[in-house]
C-alpha cells in the first residue's frame, strides 16, 4: 500500500504517455495503453501527478491545449520537452538507440559511438532536467525512466534540486567488461550514482552495476549489501541500488482472456487449425528479440521430428518498430526471407509452418492468440524483463499452455520452475523443447502453468510500483 499520498509523484520518461495525432480536421490526445500507463496511471491520478516527456508530434499541434484537455479528462498533468528532427535523431536513435540499446543488450556488433550523439544526448537531458525544475514542487518524489534519460539526475543534483531522485532501468545492465567499451564511460556512471534509488529488472543487473561502480571509479564504496538492496557512498552521498522486476496488470489479462468476445475469437482460430498445435511468438520488432534464431529452431525441430509436419503452427507476430533504421530494415527482410524459405520447404496445400504477421493487434485478437495457443516460444537474445511472457500466462487461463522461454530474458529469473528454459543461441536444443512442449502431458502442463500464473498475480505491476515507490518515499 502506498503511504504518504499527500506527495505528489513526478515521472520523467522518454515519451509522454499519450498518442497526439490529427483525425479529420481536429487534433486529438489519446491516452497511451502500454503496461507502465496502466500501472502508473492510478498513482498518478489520486495524487494529481505530473508526466514529463517528449510528447512525439510534430510543431503544429496546438499542444497547450491538448495538454490542459489532457489533465482535465485525466486527473493528472503533463509537461512537455519538444524536440527538434536533429535533435530526436541524435539524441534517441543516434545515442539511445544505436549506442546505449545494442551495448546494455550484449550485441557489441550493432554499436556505433559517435561523440556529437553523445553531446547532444547530454543537451536534451540537460533539457529534460531543465522542464523538471521548472514544474516541481519541494515535495515531489521525482522519478525518471530507462537509458535515454540517463543523465538527467546528474544535471537535477547540479541545479541543486532536494527532491528524492529515482531512477529505473527497463533495459538490462550489461557486466563490467561490456560496459568498458563505452567511450563515455565514467561519466555515464556518475550520472546513474547521481539518484539516491536506482532500480533495475533483476539481481543479475543490480550486481553488473554495482561491479562496474566499483571498478571503474575508486571512490565509490559498498557501504552494505542487503537482500532487496545494495548500500553505496558516492561523493558524500548514500545510492540505494536494488532490484525491481516490472510486472503485468494479472488481474486485467486473466479477466480480458475470460471475456465473450476473447472466448468467440479463441474458438474462431482454433476452428481453422482442425486439431493442430499453435506455437505463438509476439515481439516488437527487434534484432535484441532473437526471431530468426526462433525460425531456425522451429525449422531443426521439422527437420528432426517429422511428426511434428502438419500437426503445428508458429504463428509469429511482429509489431513494426523504428522502421527507418538500417538494421530494423535489414532484419524485416532476413524475416521475409527466412519465412518464405521454411513455408517453401515443408508447406503444404492444408498446412502453413509459419503464419508470420508484421502489425499491431487489437487487444481482442492479441488476447485470443494467448488464450488458445498450446505453446508461447518467446526466446530474446536478450531482454530487460519480457512483458509478454506473462501476458501469455495470465491469458492462459485454461491453465494449458506451455512457455519456452529465453535463459537471457529477466524474466527467467522468476519464472524458471514452470517455463521450459533455453539458450536461443542454441538452435538443436531449442528444437528439442519445441518437441517436448508439443508431447507434454496435459497433467505436467497443468503443474507448470499454475505455478507460472502463481508467481506472476502475486508479483504483478501494482506490487513493482509499490515496491519501488516505498522504497523512494525512505530515502
Ligand atoms: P519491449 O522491448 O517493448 O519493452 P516487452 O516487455 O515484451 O518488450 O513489451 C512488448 C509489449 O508490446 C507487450 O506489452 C506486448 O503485448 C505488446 N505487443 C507486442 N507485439 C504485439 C502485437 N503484434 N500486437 C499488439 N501488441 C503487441 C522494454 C524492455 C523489456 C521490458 C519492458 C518493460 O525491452 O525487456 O519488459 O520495456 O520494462
């Protein structure tokens, strides 16, 4: 439970939590309905909060406005950072995303270091910091979200702010090694001890920063090391570093997946299988997710049990993102390729292998597919946590389904004793558990995905939130 409501919560992120666009003549500001909306929104409602972020539209949009409309249908309030094309360029897909995202990933090939993305990554962090100063009240609980914002804690402690700073990380935090091949280093940790509480998704994460802390700058000192978190001095200060791993609402998947329209949708797709098994992979789409490694495993599994031929599906569904990058276009064409290929090789008139879509799903359809699918094969390369590995439990609430899940997935941490784990590097063993989530008894399904759905209602976004505002409201 949340104690000491009367201070208000200021949440910093990337994007605003609204979609802006223009539908006929009017503009319009449509609340967002992703996971940390739903989770925050609440809070951020009863304790008239305040949002700030970039708001992603372009000059024209008479933003005041929306933003006042915005709060009075709400009951919470936004303030918006603009940016300019150069600066979302080299601030967000330059430095965030083609520096920091691939290296906090472990893929060191897909870095690119430039020092002007990194300078003007500080400039709009600066400028974040800046809109900060200018809205918070004395008694605000400041809370500022993932890598693209790093450095705004830094610059919050240079204007001298004496609010409470939080800080958490949805990405993973790479081990110290990785980590030295930034060639801003030192300054990127500075600004990460400049929070009093930094959150991360699991322990492994936790102990890579507290590690490269230590070895890359000799003043910081591990004061105690404590279950939940790990005590630092820094310059004369005490940084809280524990592990927060961000959640799902349960209640709202186990409650969609029961609803008629889910129900009628679910026995609509499993009409048109006759019989077959649905395998269901659903990503954004990203060369961190491991997707055509998944392809090559479900092809090894055809090629190495041939029952298998006609009797499942992997239904892959890809949700288009940062489309204008290279290497986002490069890995939508290795797809296209690799799905043409396998159809063509096993394909028959009655049977598809692959049923691979690339769009966004209404909630109805995404939640249909949970619902009925005997097998989720979510495999990351790696990935901060993994949402949709418990959306698919929640949905499952037939309690049948089978998850193979990716050992590099912060999820995997809590979800190791019902999930069929597997290195998706590992292409004959990722086979192999294709074929053994296909074979399972219903009895052993049963065991494992009570014990998933357990683990995931009793763990769910209302206990993260919870857990990492307390621990902001003692600092
Ligand atoms: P993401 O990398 O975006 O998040 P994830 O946690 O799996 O990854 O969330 C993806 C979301 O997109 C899910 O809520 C899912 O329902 C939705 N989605 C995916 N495909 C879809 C489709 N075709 N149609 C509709 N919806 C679709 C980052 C980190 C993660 C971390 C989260 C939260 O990379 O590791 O779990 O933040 O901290």
């Amino acid at each position: 439970m949340l104690q000491e409501q009367q201070r208000r919560l200021l949440v910093v992120s990337n994007r605003l939590p609204v979609v802006i666009e223009r539908q006929a003549d009017k503009w319009q500001i449509i609340p967002g309905s992703g996971g940390l909306v739903t989770a925050l929104a609440p809070v951020m409602r009863q304790q008239k909060g305040l949002w700030i972020g970039w708001p992603g539209c372009d000059e024209e949009a008479p933003l005041g406005q929306l933003l006042d409309r915005f709060a009075q249908d709400n009951g919470y309030s936004l303030a918006a950072v603009p940016l300019s094309a150069d600066e979302v360029e080299r601030y967000y897909r330059g430095f965030s995303n083609e520096a920091l995202w691939p290296l906090f990933h472990d893929l060191l090939g897909f870095c690119r270091f430039s020092y002007d993305n990194w300078q003007v990554y500080l400039d709009v962090n600066r400028r974040f910091a800046q809109v900060v100063t200018e809205h918070a009240k004395a008694d605000d609980l400041i809370w500022v979200h993932d890598y693209q914002l790093i450095g705004v804690g830094d610059q919050l402690r240079a204007l001298k702010m004496p609010q409470p700073l939080g800080y958490f990380l949805h990405i993973p935090f790479p081990a110290p090694d990785l980590f030295r091949r930034l060639p801003w280093k030192d300054q990127l940790i500075r600004s990460l001890l400049a929070y009093d509480l930094l959150g991360f998704q699991t322990q492994r994460d936790r102990r890579n920063f507290v590690n490269t802390a230590t070895s890359l700058l000799s003043e910081v000192e591990v004061v105690s090391r404590k279950r939940h978190y790990d005590v630092l001095q820094f310059e004369g200060r005490t940084v809280r570093v524990g592990h927060f791993p961000i959640s799902i609402d349960f209640d709202e998947f186990d409650n969609g997946a029961r609803s008629k329209e889910v129900e009628d949708a679910a026995w609509y797709l499993h009409e048109n299988l006759r019989g077959r098994q649905l395998m269901l992979g659903v990503d954004r789409l990203d060369y961190t997710k491991g997707i055509p490694e998944r392809f090559l495993a479900f092809e090894r599994a055809l090629e190495k049990y041939p029952e298998l031929i006609t009797n499942i599906s992997l239904m892959q569904l890809v949700v288009p993102s940062r489309t204008l990058v290279p290497d986002y276009q490069n890995l939508k064409e290795t797809l296209d390729q690799l799905a043409g290929r396998i159809n063509a090789r096993f394909g028959q008139p009655e049977w598809n292998p692959i049923y691979y879509v690339y769009r966004t799903l209404g909630r109805t359809q995404l939640l249909a597919r949970y619902r009925t699918s005997e097998i989720a094969l979510i495999t990351p390369l790696r990935d901060g946590m993994n949402l949709v590995a418990k959306e698919y439990c929640a949905s499952s609430v037939e309690n049948n389904g089978v998850l193979i899940l990716s050992e590099f997935a912060g999820a995997a941490d809590q979800l190791r004793k019902g999930a069929l784990l597997v290195n998706p590097y590992d292409i004959e063993s990722t086979a192999d558990a294709i074929y053994q989530a296909y074979v399972m008894e219903s009895g052993e399904r049963l065991r494992r995905m009570k014990l998933l759905r357990n683990e995931i209602r009793r763990h769910d976004v209302h206990h993260w939130l919870d857990s990492f505002t307390q621990s902001l409201y003692s600092s």
